[in-house]
C-alpha cells in the first residue's frame, strides 16, 4: 500500500467525462483537454466516510495503510479538502503530449476495470481519470514531448443530474469529476 505525496497532475479521461454522466466504455485511452492538480493534502485531513474502496477515506501519513487492497494508492485533488483511496488503471503507460502540453492517448490504453472493481457507491461512475506520476516529472507536462512510466488512478464522475457520492462535491465547468470535500 502506497501513497502519493508528490505533486500530481489530474486529467480527466475521455470526451465524456467533462459532458458529466453516461458510460465511459471502460476507460478509453483518450484524455480530454481539462485539467485539475491532484496533490498531497495535510496528512490529518480525511474523505467523507461512507465509500469502501474507491473514494474511501485515507490519512496521507499513514502511507496507504488504511486503504484496502482494491484502491491501495491514498490521493488528493486539488480543489477538495481530503484525501481518497483508489487502485491503478494504467501502470507503465506511455504517450506523447500535444501542442497545448496536453496527453490525448497512452499506450496502452487505460482501464476502467480496476475502477469499476473498487467502486462500492451507487452514485456517479468510477472512471481512469488521474494521472498519479510520468517520466520525466516535469511540474506541468510540456508541448509535444515523449512521456513514460505513467501510472493513472480513478476518480468518480458525477451523476447525470451532476450529483455525487455523500461527502463529494462536482468539480470542473460542467462539474463533470466529484472531489472530497
């Protein structure tokens, strides 16, 4: 059981994430556009409880050791208060950013499976949608470079009402990706 203390980048996953709601087809392998920093919170804040799994609340400190076995990596995205656990959809991935600094595919394709696996909530949809580290770790990706090693973790998307788990808020212009808050 790991945790990422580093700073992370999030991007969210295919073109219909950010519309909010509907299936993404087990993962796709193509990212959308938007982006949102996932970093390291205070080691003392928590999720909301309620999930077990995916969006389970985890103590960065404690290094993943209260995250279960399905979503052993504890994160946090900016923009919320907490931290969460989640599994890895894509491990060792590999892809080339665009003109904007933006990844569009990696190679392989990810994931949603694990996410799926995790995700004990009826609201919203588990979806591979935040990139948890890349090599080089340049502190934002830049144009039109060659990036390996990147390991992808799950976030929830909202509901197509835009509604999400108890203790998560929407996030995003369309409040496409719920964030603990």
């Amino acid at each position: 059981m790991k945790f990422r203390s580093t700073l992370l980048t999030a991007l969210v996953f295919s073109s219909g994430f950010v519309a909010c709601g509907g299936d993404d087809g087990g993962g796709g392998g193509t990212i959308d556009a938007a982006a949102i920093d996932a970093t390291a919170l205070d080691a003392g804040t928590d999720a909301p409880p309620g999930l077990t799994g995916l969006g389970q609340t985890c103590v960065l400190a404690m290094a993943g050791a209260d995250c279960p076995t399905t979503a052993p990596e504890c994160v946090g995205l900016q923009g919320g208060t907490a931290t969460y656990c989640t599994p890895l959809c894509l491990m060792g991935g590999s892809a080339t950013t665009n003109a904007q600094g933006q990844i569009t595919t990696t190679t392989p394709a990810p994931s949603a499976t694990a996410c799926s696996a995790a995700y004990s909530g009826t609201i919203g949809t588990p979806a591979c949608g935040v990139i948890l580290a890349y090599v080089p770790m340049d502190a934002t990706l830049q144009p039109n470079k060659a990036y390996t090693g990147i390991d992808l973790g799950c976030v929830i998307r909202c509901s197509t009402t835009g509604t999400c788990p108890t203790g998560f808020a929407a996030s995003g212009a369309a409040g496409a990706m719920c964030v603990c808050r």
